[in-house]
C-alpha cells in the first residue's frame, strides 16, 4: 500500500487544532477555540480550507494496461471565494505554483497511479500524492493476505481510454479527462469518478499547517441509491444522506453519529461495495452535503481503494476475503452470559449461579466485571485476596456445573495501579513527542513486542486458572498525539489499536484454550476475525433498543458474524416492560448478554418477569443447533448471524427499506417490540410466505400487522424450513447432540420439499438435511408428511421429524 508519513506530532496537532476550530467535532461546539482529547477527526474539513494547495486529477499522463501502473496528471489549484449580489461562495480555481525555487517544483505534477484487479469482481485503485513513496514498516493488519493479480480480465484499446471485463463487470479508464467507470455485467453504469468543478472534486489537499495530504475520492450516486455499512452506526441503517466520522470513540451512548467500531467499508444497493484500505480518519459524505456525490475523504497520503461487483453477500464476501472473516467461537459462547456491572466477591459469583440452576434459567457464563481485582477498576490481573478465597477451585467447580467464566480488564493504568511503575520503566507504554505519557494512564503499546508479550503473559496466567473469555473493553482512546513503536503516531495507530488489541487477546487465547473466543467493543477494519463484539453501553430505553438494533446491522454488513449488546441498556435498571422485551431481542442474536447497573438477575423482577425471561433463554437453547450451524455457516461465508433483510432478498425493493427489523441466520425473521405497552407491530415480509414460529399463522409477502406471541416477540419462519431443535439443558455441556428434532415449517401442502443446516459441535462439519413430503400420505398436518432422503450424519444422530402447527 502507499503511504507516506505525518511529517511530526507538532504537525499533527496543528492540523487537529485547525480542525477542532472548524467544527472537526460534533461533540464540540464550533465556538470552542481549542480541541479536546476525545474529539472525533474530520478530515473533510482540509478540502474547506482556504490557506490549502488543491490538486485536481486531470488527465492520465502515462499508462501500461498490462500492470495497471501508470502515471496521473494533476491540475493545481486553489479553494477561491467571491461575493456575488452579497452572497459569498467558494470554488476550486486554476492558479499558478507557490514553491521556490520555481524551476524545481512541478505546478501541475504527474504522480504514481495504479489499476489492478484482485479477482473477477475485486478492483484496486490506488494513487500517490507524492513521487516518494514510504515503504512498509509492516505487513498490513487490516488484510488477511496480500492481494494477488487476477488473469481473467480481458483489455482493449478504446477511443480514449482503455476497457477491462471480466465475467461479472466492466471498467472503463478515460484518460481525457480522466475517469473511471464502473459497471456491471449487463453493461449497466454503477458509478463513476467526477472530477468536475463542484462541491468537491476526485483531488487531493497539501496543508499549510504541516505540509501532509488527504485524497479525497468522489464517485456519482445514482437517484434512489442507498448505501449501508461504514461500521456499528446507531443512525438510520441506509446511509444516503449521512456524512459519516470514521475515527473510534467512546459513545456511551446507542443514538449519536459516533462509534466504537467504524470501518472504513459500504456497500451500494446498485450492486458495489467500496473498501478505504487505510487506518487514518476517514469521512464518507453518502451524499449529504451534495446529493449526487459520494465524497469518500481519507487522512492518508496515497489511496488505497478496493471496489468489489456483485450482490450484497458477494460484496461481503469479497471484502471478507480480503480483511478475513470470523473464527468459530466454542459452542458455550452461543448461551446466555450472566453479568452486571459488578459481582465483586467468590460468594457473591457462587450465589448467582447456585440462583441460576435453582432457578430454572439455562445459562453458560457468568461475567465477573470491574470489581474482581483488589480496587475496582484498578485491573492487575489478579483476584483480590480479600473477597475470591479460592479463584482457581471456584472456576473449577462452575466449569463443573456448566458454567464458565469471563474477566473484564482495560489496557488503561492508572497511576495508582501497581503495575503502572513497571510499564513506564520498561517503555511498554505509549508515549508523545516530548517522550512522556500523552495521558494520565499508561496506554500499553500494542505496536511494541516487548509489550504485547508482557501483556500476554499477565492474560495467559488467566486462562490457564480456566478462565474462558477475556472482556477486552475499551481500546477507542490511543492517544492521536502519541508516539508508537511501529514508527507511526496516533494518526495512523488510533483506529488501528482495536485490531492490534484484539489481535493479542485473541492470539494468547487460542494458544493456551484452543478455542476463539474473546469479548470486545471497540474495532476497525479486520476486527470481524476476532469474535465477538458487542455493542457497548447503551441507555435503557426505547430509542437506545432501537439504535442498537440498527448498529448491529450495520456492522453485520461490514462482515462481523457474531455481535452482542447489553439486554435491557446498560447505564440503569431497566423497566420491566423494557427488560421484558429486549430479552428476546437479545436471545436471538448469536451471543445473549444480560448486563449493566444492577440487578440484572431475573429472579429480582418478580416472578411474573422470571417466568418471562425463562422462555426466552429457553427458546434459544432449544434453538441451539439452528443456531451452531447458522454460526458455522455464517462464519465460513463472512456473513452476519444477524442480518439485513436485503442481504437475503437484494431484488425485493421492500427489503431495502427495512431497519427496524431483521433475520437471525437465514431463515427466521425477527420483530422486535421497540415501544413500551405495544403488542402488535408492523412487518415488512420479503421473499415468498412466512410462519409464526409462536402461533403457526401464515403470512404472505408484504407489509403485515403482526401480533406478537406469548414471549414478546414476533418470530416468523420462512416457509420450507427444518428448524433443528434439542432438548432443553441447563447449559450447552449438558446438551443431548445424538438427539435432534428435525421440525418442518410449511406452509400448506404445496410445500413439498423443506431443507435446513445442522453442524455438531464435535466435528464442526456444516450438513444440509433435505426432506420431501411422502405422495402416500395425505393432509398436511400429519406428523409423518415429512421425511430424509438421506441421512447426512450416518447415524450418528437419532433424528426426529415432526411437522410445525399451522393455523389455516
């Protein structure tokens, strides 16, 4: 990838500074004079500034269709303003060279480019600012692998330009002026480059302050497109309209634009997606300040851009091929996770699991948070002494029961830590560019070695007690102003710090437990390899529920299979009515996490409530292996457990336009109840005829009045379904797998034929079970319509087949 350096921290600042003062953060006001630590970066705001160099791509000064490498020439010019009948407007104007001496410097440079395919359906942009380009320091973290060049593109000369196919598109190179043109493989125009004068050209910025670039790429937006991913966002899911801040922050929140897990990705519901191979703060203007134009702004030097063709799991698909997709995590992971902010003593943790099982409520973790070491939140690694008298035979015995256990730590110390002396003696900490702490804490360097393998001593000693998962929260705040030992500063390493972090964690786990499993809240682009990821803290209401929702789907597109939240908000006790109908919102995602200010076990809502929270754990646990093999599935594919509806049923319209909604795995549809006292809601139904997994009504395609069941939820099963279910344990290591009920959804006797997945969690292997209805037997309803045609288990499992009830 080319890129090139921030020239200093001082430099950095001044930019950040010039940035804060115009309005960089909308967590600052634009009256503020000088930037805050946490404010977000907005590098859109270099391309509205006056003092600034601006080069506009002009036309392509040299080319080699056989390599893709050529050279581009740019157009010097300055961001000029005028005054027309008291009216003051701005405007990119040709202007002469402002360097000395002036026979050295080119006004209007010819610089670097690049067009390569990657596969049929992957295409690298990539273009230089600079006729010196930085070597890598390091392979990148964001990428899996290293792009290959893909032979199955044909070239021909064409009146001015060049024309590549492959079997799924068409790429057109103008080279006067210049463009590129992207369309599919019916010939139909996707997008396009605009280089034109208007709100803001395909170009780049040379600062005043410090002398460093940004690119900005701008592509046409066709009417009615929409546009979705760019991370967990928590605002409307179709991004048309929104100018998104892709710079990771601590939101403490579900409904602002800002995000723990930005990710520099989108897909189009034209049939595209756009990939910004960079760690530097990007914005993506999806049209908001121009209609038309998609202003794609990155911090970085160069640009690095990949553009995938195809439908939206083929989109997924390649983006995910190329930055890695999720690992497996271990069946226990997919039950219900106990917690609250905190359960501070062995007691205290053995009580509630003792509850658990008195109880009746199935579960697999319980979480211990802040409060486990001797000073809250002062993490050392170890149990405080005063109140876990044992650690090691109480993990021992809840592992016994079906229970396993999850820590909580930071990579923040305070000075009060006692590890803090250490970490700053050894230099294992982040540093700024006078050689101090740029913060109060010490803020582990993910970039050095010395300090990832101390780090991963500490975490190690952990696991080997049996601990099963790591918390590995935080990770938004690495300071923009420090240093790294990768040589880069925070410009560059602060989104790359969720990936780097999540990285360690991951990789000491899987080397001392053998399973993938860690629980994480910031990331960037490539954090979907690590699961899981959850939502962060979100507030206890209707609105919180709702953008959490969105989040998710939003980050599902982005390639993350397996995501979280805290069922009921996290910030104070939920309702009742709340709590009772995020449970099974929470339930039917692939991990089910209960957790936030206190109580938060069941048992304290009264028993009408417990009754209610023991369904909806019991519906998934019933469902678990529906849910294992959709995981297995979703995790080898790079697609969401919990997804879109137009990811599914991209040529159905409707499915577009759905965000308040979604499907677990890919045959169940979910409806959360999202106001307080409804029992009923609306529901757009894609695709062909639907059946309430609660009450067997059958429903038609289209927009439906849906009343919920008798847990609060609608839940609706696509017809031609087999849901595998099993009996019900008080834990996954308790499960009868040699046992599975293979229960048919049709919808009338014109469903001959239902199929669904199954995956056993001892050879990890996904199956597909087809069945057929019998000619001899006659109405539907009978329990014997249905039967295998082959068994894909070889007897391994005693299957059981049984027809759903559906009410004509």
């Amino acid at each position: 990838m080319m890129r090139y350096p921030r020239s200093a921290c001082v430099g950095l600042w001044l930019k950040v500074g010039a940035l804060a003062l115009a309005g960089v953060s909308p967590l600052v006001a634009d009256v503020t004079s000088q930037p805050i630590l946490s404010s977000v970066v907005d590098v859109s705001r270099d391309f509205r500034d006056f003092a600034n160099s601006y080069f506009v791509v002009d036309h392509v000064a040299a080319f080699d269709p056989a390599t893709g490498a050529g050279k581009l020439g740019w157009r010097r010019t300055k961001y000029q303003w005028g005054i027309s009948f008291n009216n003051t407007s701005a405007t990119y104007e040709k202007v002469p060279g402002n360097e000395w001496p002036t026979t050295v410097y080119a006004v209007d440079p010819e610089l670097p480019f690049s067009l390569e395919f990657v596969s049929p359906r992957t295409i690298r942009l990539r273009m230089a600012t600079s006729s010196t380009a930085r070597a890598e320091r390091e392979k990148s973290l964001m990428l899996v692998r290293e792009p290959q060049r893909d032979g199955s593109w044909e070239t021909r000369k064409i009146e001015g330009g060049w024309a590549f196919k492959s079997a799924v598109g068409e790429v057109t190179l103008r080279d006067k002026p210049w463009r590129i043109e992207i369309r599919d493989a019916a010939g139909k125009l996707l997008t396009q480059t605009l280089t034109e004068k208007s709100e803001l050209p395909f170009s780049f910025v040379r600062r005043a302050s410090d002398y460093s670039r940004s690119v900005a790429a701008v592509f046409s937006l066709a009417p009615g497109e929409k546009i979705f991913g760019g991370g967990e966002s928590y605002t409307e899911l179709n991004k048309r309209g929104q100018k998104l801040v892709l710079w990771t922050h601590d939101v403490l929140g579900a409904e602002s634009p800002e995000m723990y897990k930005p990710v520099p990705f989108f897909l189009s519901s034209r049939g595209y997606g756009m990939f910004m191979h960079t760690s530097s703060p990007v914005t993506c203007d999806f049209g908001a300040t121009e209609s038309g134009r998609n202003a794609l702004t990155t911090g970085d030097d160069a640009l690095d851009l990949f553009i995938f063709l195809g439908d939206p799991k083929e989109v997924i698909g390649a983006y995910t091929e190329l930055t890695g997709r999720a690992a497996m995590p271990p069946l226990w992971s997919f039950g219900l996770w106990m917690s609250r902010i905190t359960y501070k003593a062995e007691a205290e943790v053995r009580e509630v699991a003792a509850k658990l099982r008195e109880h009746r409520i199935p579960s697999d973790v319980i979480h211990l948070d802040t409060g486990w070491f001797e000073t809250d939140w002062e993490c050392d690694y170890r149990f405080s002494t005063t109140r876990f008298t044992d650690p090691q035979t109480m993990i021992t015995d809840l592992k016994r029961d079906g229970f396993r256990v999850s820590l909580w730590q930071l990579p923040y110390f305070v000075p009060k830590n006692r590890l803090f002396p250490e970490i700053v003696t050894r230099g294992l900490a982040v540093k700024d560019a006078k050689g101090n702490l740029p913060t109060e804490d010490a803020v582990l360097d993910f970039s050095n070695t010395e300090a990832i393998a101390w780090y991963q001593e500490n975490i190690a000693g952990l696991l080997k007690m049996g601990v099963g998962a790591i918390k590995v929260d935080f990770g938004e705040a690495a300071p923009g102003n420090g240093l790294y030992t990768s040589g880069s500063t925070g410009f560059y390493e602060h989104n790359l710090y969720p990936l780097r972090y999540q990285k360690v964690v991951a990789e000491v786990t899987r080397a001392t437990t053998g399973e993938d499993i860690l629980w994480a809240r910031a990331a960037w682009a490539g954090s979907q390899r690590y699961p899981i990821h959850w939502s962060g803290d979100t507030p206890n209401t209707d609105s919180a529920m709702a953008g959490t929702l969105r989040g998710g789907l939003s980050l599902g597109v982005c390639g993350f299979s397996f995501w979280s939240h805290d069922i009921g908000g996290f910030f104070g006790k939920p309702s009742v009515d709340l709590y009772r109908r995020w449970m099974p919102f929470g339930m039917l995602v692939s991990h089910s996490r209960t957790h936030g200010a206190p109580p938060r076990e069941p048992w304290e809502y009264g028993k009408a409530f417990e009754d209610d929270f023991r369904k909806a754990a019991e519906l998934k646990y019933r469902l678990m292996p529906y849910v294992y093999a959709q995981a297995k599935d979703s995790s080898e594919r790079g697609l969401p457990m919990m997804r879109a509806l137009f990811i599914e049923y991209p040529d159905d319209p409707g499915a577009w336009l759905v965000d308040d909604a979604y499907l677990f795995g890919s045959s169940i549809l979910v409806a959360p109840l999202l106001e307080a006292g409804v029992t009923a809601r609306n529901v757009y139904l894609p695709g062909g005829r639907w059946i309430d997994y609660q009450t067997g009504r059958v429903y038609e395609r289209g927009w439906q009045r849906i009343e919920a069941g008798e847990i609060p939820v609608i839940m609706l099963v696509r017809d031609g379904t087999v849901l595998p279910h099993i009996g019900l344990a008080q834990s996954t290591a308790q499960m009868d797998w040699t046992k599975i009920e293979l229960r048919v959804f049709a919808a009338d006797e014109k469903t001959r034929a239902a199929s669904g997945l199954v995956c056993l969690p001892t050879d990890n292997e996904l199956k597909t079970v087809a069945l057929e209805r019998s000619a001899a037997v006659g109405g539907a309803g009978a329990l014997t319509e249905f039967a295998l045609r082959a068994d894909p288990l070889g007897a391994r499992v005693k299957w059981t087949v049984r027809a759903a009830e559906v009410k004509k």
